[in-house]
C-alpha cells in the first residue's frame, strides 16, 4: 500500500507499506501504521520496498485505487485491487496464474524510505 501520490506517478510515492499480521502482545513499532476500523478489528501495515507496478508480474489483474484523498496535502492512500475488468473469481482459478510482486524495487525510494 503506498501512502503518498505527489501526482499519481507511482515513481513519486514514497512510503509502501504491507499488511501484517499483529499477534504478539509487543507494542506495535512506530514505523508501522495502524488502522482501527473499530474496537474488533484492527490492521497493521509494516514498511516494505516501493516497487513497479507496471513491471510486475501481476501488472494485467491489479491495478491502484485511492481510498483516502487529502486535498490539503495532496497525499493519498492507494491499495492493490483487482481490475475493474477483472473477474476475481476466473483469476483466482487460473492454472498458470501469475503472482509475483514487487520484483522490481524503486531503489532511490525505498533508500528516502528508510531514511526518514
């Protein structure tokens, strides 16, 4: 999940992240994002390396959707979904499905990444 847009360039965002699963009783690092959606249900999401959509294996069924916009700071939050052309279900049962991501590291990103 990349969480800043600076113009809808995927080479311009510079903070991805992952969702993980959190189930240890350790508090939750500071560089991880954490979404309550209410008091059952909570997501976590760990830094991970920006890549290339558009050179990954998954590049003809995923595509990126905002779901969060601020105007104010012209960031954006965008996940991974399915394209709207895309049937879930015919992908999901295709024997020779393709599912590598995120083989093509941005480098200068994830470096600016882990710098802040």
């Amino acid at each position: 999940m990349p969480s800043t847009d600076n113009g809808g360039n995927d080479s311009k965002w510079n903070k991805f992240f992952q969702r993980i699963t959190w189930t240890t009783t350790v508090p939750v690092p500071q560089s991880f994002y954490t979404l309550d959606l209410d008091n059952l249900v909570k997501h976590v999401y760990q830094p991970c390396a920006p890549f290339h959509l558009n050179r990954d294996e998954v590049k003809d069924w995923l595509t990126w959707k905002k779901v969060i916009e601020d105007d104010a700071t012209d960031e954006a939050v965008k996940i991974l979904m399915f394209k709207d052309s895309t049937d879930a279900k015919t992908v999901l049962e295709m024997e020779d499905l393709k599912t590598g991501i995120s083989s093509s590291i941005q480098n200068d990103a994830w470096a600016t990444q882990l710098a802040n």
